[in-house]
C-alpha cells in the first residue's frame, strides 16, 4: 500500500462516483503528455492518474482498496506507536499479523493487467459517417528481459533498473463505426497494461465525445444552416458560395428572394446508414454594416422613386 489514490485525484475518500470521475477528467487533461510535455515525470503522474481511477471507477476494486487503506493506515499507525513506547506483549502480535498480511499480498498470483482509459473527440459528421483515429496511448510493457520478475539470478535487472515494466508511447488506429453515439466506449481488448506473472493483458476503453457543432444545426441527417446576403443579392438574385461536407458550391439566388426563404441542397447532409440527409440553408438579408457615402445616397434615391407601400396591408382584417 504505497499509493494513495484518493490523495493523486485530489478528493476525499466520502466523494460520489461523479465527483471521482470529474476529478479524474481534470487532472487527466492536465497532465495528457501531449499537453504537459513528454517528460519522465509527467508520464508518471499521469499513469497515477488513470491508475487511481481504474481502481476508484470500479466498485468492487474500490471496496477492496478502501478496506486494504484503512487496515494499512491502522497497521501503520500501531507500528508508529511502537517506535515511541515500548512494545505490550499484545500489540506486539497484533503487529506481526499486519507483516503476515503484507507478506501475503506479496505472493506471486497472476494478475491481470489494468485497464487503461481514454478519451476521443468526434465531430458530428466523423460520428455520423464513420473514421478512423489515431491514438497516442501511455501503455505499460513487461521489461522482455526479466519478465517482470526484477530480478535476474539474484541481482537487478538492468534493463528496467528493478521496475519490471516499461512505459511507452504506442499509437493506435481506431476505428470508429458509423453512427457511434455520445459517451460510447469502445474497446480494444488487451490493449491494457500487461498482465503480472502470467496473467493476461487489461484492456483499453476509449470514450466518444461527439462535439456540439458550433456553425450549424442538425435535424436528424439534416444539416441547417443560416447564410447571410445582401438586399441587392436578394432583389437582383446571385450567385454566392456555400460550404457544404461535400466541398463548396455555387449556388443560384433567385431574383426576389425573401428573408427568411429556404434553399434545399439534397443530398449535402449527413450519411449515415446508407441514408443520407440535406444541407437546408435559410437565407437572411444582412445589410452591410460599412456603406459609403454613394451607397447611402443610392438608397436615399431608392427611397425616392419607391412605389410599393409593403405595410399598405397590415392593419387589415
Ligand atoms: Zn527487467
């Protein structure tokens, strides 16, 4: 019992699943070595990190490591009081029991490997569609020349300095299948860190998060967005440019377009499932917020020659 997991998320042992998963969600972007730098100790703190909460995520795991805590804490506190005063004959034995434990938990059982977790930010179209990512991925290797024993022939290893274990970088493609919904979790089995005396590998989750698009909404396959244009453009018509996930295209405006008014671009949304969805654009007439001095005075002659009242109408019943 080395690790305090609680005091390497930063919480107290009493706080809800949710307050553990947000803690972890903070450091985990804190110290993701492609945000903090690749040093040796960034890499330790932010394996800690996904430790701490592969252990502190997972009920029974929790259970078990609170209760090793609070009996390691007691064990420990006994021992202290031990250096102090001397020793009853009692707590003595009660303290060689707590070593008994130690020494127990030492024994070389298989141990699987841990989970390792991750997370991936998707747009609505990657999503919808379907891609593949890469992922750069903390992953723990045994040292191949011990075996994550430690120790070769009595001595050292000196391969891994005694640590059994390796730490690297490992890049994975995922892929990720068409029409993946938010906070899925995809799993790529024994991708984990590597199993201990034998035992077989963890596993690897990584967790869609499908961003909010910020330039456009979505209606089922549908994509809707607002394009602004001018009041000439939309009295005379034009041409004007339109992004689409297809490319840019031109498209027409017709001659007395109205606010307002929409434009279908079929076949311009989202894919998904064979299907797939229309760009609809609603037009918006947007006056130029800059207009010079023979701007204004050609509306100040529009103004004049105006014939058509378009509020002759309004108060009618
Ligand atoms: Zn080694």
């Amino acid at each position: 019992m080395t690790k305090d997991y609680y005091k390497i998320l930063g919480i107290t042992e009493f706080e809800s699943q949710d307050a553990i998963k947000n803690a972890y969600r903070k450091l985990a972007r804190k110290w993701h070595p492609d945000i903090a730098g690749n040093s040796e100790d960034v890499i330790i703190r932010f394996k800690e990190i996904n430790e701490a909460y592969e252990i502190l995520s997972n009920k029974i795991k929790k259970e078990e490591y609170d209760r090793a805590r609070r009996f390691y804490s007691y064990a420990t506190s006994n021992e202290n009081k031990f250096k102090s005063e001397p020793p009853k004959e009692e707590k003595k034995s009660f303290a060689f029991s707590g070593f008994n434990w130690k020494k127990a938990e030492q024994k070389p059982i298989p141990k699987r490997g841990e989970d390792i977790y991750s997370d991936i930010e998707l747009s609505v179209f990657e999503a919808a569609a379907g891609t593949t990512k890469t992922v750069n991925m903390l992953q723990t290797q045994l040292c191949p020349k011990c075996g994550g024993r430690k120790f070769i022939n009595g001595s050292i290893c000196k391969a891994c300095n005694g640590k059994g274990e390796f730490t690297n970088y490992k890049k994975f493609t995922v892929k990720i299948p068409a029409g993946i919904k938010d906070k899925s979790k995809i799993r790529l089995a024994g991708e984990g860190s590597a199993g201990i005396n034998g035992g077989v590998n963890g596993d690897m989750y990584i967790t869609v998060h499908i961003q909010e698009p910020k330039t456009y909404k979505t209606d089922g396959l549908n994509i809707l967005k607002t394009i602004p244009i001018t009041p000439y453009e939309a009295v005379l018509g034009a041409e004007i440019k339109i992004c689409t996930i297809k490319g840019c295209i031109s498209v027409k405006i017709n001659p007395n377009t109205q606010n307002g008014q929409k434009i279908r671009l079929a076949g311009c949304g989202i894919v998904q499932n064979n299907k797939v969805g229309d760009m609809i654009v609603t037009v918006e007439i947007k006056i130029p917020k800059q207009l010079s001095d023979e701007e204004i005075s050609l509306y100040k002659k529009l103004a004049e020659i105006s014939t058509e009242n378009i509020r002759d109408h309004l108060y009618e019943n």
